[in-house]
C-alpha cells in the first residue's frame, strides 16, 4: 500500500491540487490538518480515501483532532501535533502513540518538511 501524507495545506488549493498530481496512484492519503475543510475538498479530487483531522486553524467542533487507523495492518495515529506542542519538543506526540500503540505518528504544525 502506497500512504500519501500532506499537512498545513491551509486553504492553498493550486498547492493542494499539485500535491494531488505528484500523490497520483497512491492508495491512501493522510491530511495531518491546517485545515480540515482542505480535507474535505480532497476527498473530492482524490481518488482514494483521505484521513484527515483538524489544526489549529479551525474550530474544534469541526473535526476529529486526531485519529487512530490501520493501513495494511500497521497502526498509525494521526494528529496535527498543535496539541502535544510539537514546536517545542515531541515528547507529549511521543508518549500519545505509545499510549495509543501506535507504530507510526504522522503530525505536521512545525512546516518542516
């Protein structure tokens, strides 16, 4: 299974639309927030399912914050990592997947690539 992963997309649909054409073919995508209307409109444009959860630019009520999935019998937890303060250390994202028994966490919030 090929996992396509796009985060802090905030609202810039000519990215979001390049994004979607370099993660052609891919089976899954993951949208790790800012914003999850942005999730929504992929889920449009994209031809397989897309996981998303919400950032710190949007309301709470407005998605899941995180979330638990499996892919090919592999665990990942999903988070934007606004709330575990990934800026400033990573150890809060870090207890949460283990708590979870997450495998793998995919967070954006730093816009380091």
């Amino acid at each position: 299974m090929k996992i396509g992963l796009v985060s802090d997309t905030h609202g810039d649909r000519k990215q979001m639309e390049r994004a979607l054409a370099l993660l052609k073919g891919t089976d899954h995508l993951l949208h790790a927030g800012d914003l999850y209307r942005d999730t929504l409109w992929m889920r449009h444009h994209f031809a397989g399912p897309v996981t998303g959860v919400i950032g710190n630019g949007d309301p709470s009520e407005s998605g899941p914050s995180q979330r638990l999935l499996e892919l090919d019998r592999i665990k990942i937890l999903l988070s934007h990592g606004h709330i575990q303060r990934v800026q400033r250390s990573l150890t809060h994202l870090y207890y949460l997947g283990l708590e979870q028994e997450a495998q793998v966490v995919v967070f954006g919030h730093t816009h380091i690539p």
